[in-house]
C-alpha cells in the first residue's frame, strides 16, 4: 500500500477534538490497527492535541496530519505559535504518555509553529 | 417491612459467620486494622455479589458492580457502630444499594447518545471481550464487524460513542476515607508515581485518585503492561481498563484546558 497522507485542521479548541480522534480511528481501521491498539492511538491523539492547545495563545487552529504506510500511522500535530518556543518537556507525564503507548515521539520548535509528532505500528498489518 | 431486597441480602447475609464477623468488627473498631478491613470485605463480599446481581441487566459487567457494590460495603464496614442492635447486614444493604444507584446516575451517558448507537456500544462492549478471548489478542475493527454482522463504519461509529460514554465528572471518588483498598499492597509502584507527581506537578490530582486508577495509570504508561495484560492482572475486562484510563486522562487534562468556557 502507498504512503497517503490526510490533513485536518480543526479549530483550536477542545470541543473539536473529537474530530481527530474519529479521523484516526478510521484510518487506523484502514492499517488494521487492533481494538487497543486504536484506543491507544485515541489516547495519544487526544494527549497530543491537549498539549498543543494547552500552549494555544492566540492559535484559532490545530493542524493534525495522519500519514499512513504500510503497517503505521504517524501524526503529526502541530499549532501556529510565533513567540512561545518551549515545546513539550521530556520530563512531563504527558510525555510519558506518549511515549509509552506509541512506538517513537518528537518534538519540534519550528520558526513559527510548536510540533508534536507520534509514530504506532500496527501489529495486524 | 421486609422489602425484597431487604430479604434477599438477609438470605445473602446467613451465608456469614455472625460470631466471627462480630469479633472481626470489634477488632476493627478498636485498632482500625486495613488488614482486618479486607477480612471484613472478604466476609460480606457474598452480600455486596447478590445485590450487584440485581443491577446487572442494565448494561454493565456484573465484575464492574461488584466493584462499585464493594466501594458501598467499605463505607458501611468504617461507619458501622457496634453498639446499634442490628446486623451488619441489614445495615450495609442500603448503602451497598445507594453506591450502585449513584453509579449508574453518575455513569449515565454524559452526552445525549441516540438508543441505537447506546445499544451498539453496549454489544460491542461484549463482544470485543468475546473475540479477545477467541483469538486470544485484542481484535481489528474488520472482525468485530464481522462477528457483528454490521459495516466497519458502523463498529466504528460505535466506538466514537464509547467516548462519550467515558467523559464522566471524575469528582466523586476523590481520596479520602471513601477511597477502598482492597487490592495488595503496592510499594514499587507507589515510589514511581510519587515520582511521577514531583515530575508533571500533578500532585493533588494523582493523589486524590482512586488507588485501582493510579495502579491502572502506573501499570501502564510506567510499567510497560498493556492494557489486556492490566485487565487479566486486576481481574477486570480489558475494556473497563479502557473506560477507566480514558475517565482518569480526561480528568487530568480537564485542567489544562481549564478556561476554554470562559472564553
């Protein structure tokens, strides 16, 4: 299967997040994703999310890209934010989070925009 | 008065050494014993079981209303005055009866949910506990659907439900000396989540849990354990594992994004 990417940019409040949990549940369907592992994709979705808009300021929107390849999905969350450049501390459970029910997370402060990115393998592919 | 439940828990009740569970209690009011706490449990857990029963075709595991049948009975066990004449028993069952009550007030569908899709997630529940059990990991969307007879889109649309079934007002069960522990001690773990306060500056939070949510927490974003594998160590089903870290998250980020009403 090819790598295909969807973009969704919702705006930047909690009451949309659902929004980006039923995008990747559906995609992770698609990559037959197990029950948990999807409730666990759910959970970081939502985490990731969270954080960026936790750290919103004037953001009105939330960018979240799924791409998909073969047996994965990777998502990468991001929020417009020009003078706030501390992006997710390593040290927090949120990290934590992320990092235990995903297979690889980063993190990146760009010029003007404050990323979170998470990679899940699916063990059905 | 004898109302029927008020019957059936004295029925329930007969099963219990009545000397015995006398003198546990009048051990247990003297020195306050945790230990003596969960003998007591042990005891009257027959009662707590016959009157869950009475509540499980409302949708909810009979395992789960043990549970919240049990939280009824610890306050019962701590409140329970020796010098009244009358049984433990008798004395228990309202608030055993009230804890289950409050449950399912308190667990009502947080967002207004259409019937067909409440139903569908109440069969999904089951059935992703069937199918685990069948293949022995946790099934893909394609077999659910499958096994139900609908469209993925369908199974799909019924887990999207199950979220709205999950955001549920945490504040009831916060500490104190409503807090049941009737689980084993659990040391280790209690080291990494003090840990875990000091890091995230989630102290009063983490702290005011249920001890089952911090284990279940722990377990799984310290411990490394999946949350099937949680479920069979807790002797609880892999989607009530589910149900509680998705409640006990959202709790914790209902801070973070705090001031959105006021907005």
């Amino acid at each position: 299967m090819p790598t295909s990417t969807v973009h969704l940019e919702i705006p930047a409040s909690g009451a949309y997040l659902s929004v980006a949990r039923a995008a990747a549940t559906g995609l992770a369907a698609q990559l037959q994703f197990t029950y948990e592992e999807i409730d666990d994709l759910r959970i970081a979705v939502d985490e990731a999310c969270t954080q960026l808009l936790a750290r919103r300021g004037s953001a009105t929107t939330l960018r979240v890209d799924y791409h998909l390849a073969d047996t994965e999905l990777r998502v990468d969350v991001s929020i417009e934010a020009p003078d706030r450049g501390d992006p997710l501390a390593k040290d927090t459970f949120a990290w934590q989070i992320l990092t235990a029910i995903t297979d690889e997370v980063s993190e990146r402060a760009e010029s003007d925009r404050l990323a979170l990115s998470f990679r899940k393998v699916g063990s059905r592919a | 008065m004898a109302t029927g439940v008020l019957e059936g828990a004295a029925l329930a009740g007969r099963g219990v050494d009545r000397a015995y569970a006398k003198d546990l209690f009048r051990r247990f009011v003297e020195h306050r014993d945790p230990a003596l706490r969960e003998e007591l449990v042990g005891v009257h857990l027959p009662l707590v079981e016959y009157l869950a029963r009475r509540f499980r075709n409302r949708g909810e595991p009979l395992e789960d209303l043990v549970q919240v049948g049990t939280i009824g009975l610890l306050k019962a066990i701590d409140r329970f005055d020796l010098d009244r004449e009358v049984e433990f028993s008798t004395y228990a069952t309202p608030t055993i009866v009230g804890e289950l009550k409050r449950h399912f007030r308190d667990k009502g569908w947080a967002v207004r949910v259409p019937r067909r899709l409440q139903e569908l997630n109440l069969s999904l529940n089951k059935v992703v506990a069937e199918l685990s059990q069948e293949v022995g990991r946790s099934p893909t969307i394609a077999e659910i659907a499958s096994k139900v007879h609908l469209t993925e889109e369908e199974v799909l649309e019924g887990l999207d439900t199950s979220n709205a079934y999950a955001v549920v007002s945490l504040d009831a069960p916060a500490g104190g000396d409503d807090t049941p522990s009737v689980s084993e001690h659990i040391g280790v773990e209690d080291e990494s989540l003090e840990a875990l306060e000091y890091r995230a500056a989630l102290g009063p939070l983490i702290a005011g849990l249920p001890e089952r949510e911090r284990r279940i927490l722990y377990l799984r974003f310290f411990g490394g354990m999946t949350q099937s594998q949680i479920a069979a160590r807790l002797g609880i089903s892999q989607m009530h594992v589910s149900r509680l870290l998705n409640r006990t998250l959202a709790a914790l980020r209902a801070g973070l994004l705090a001031d959105e009403e006021t907005e």
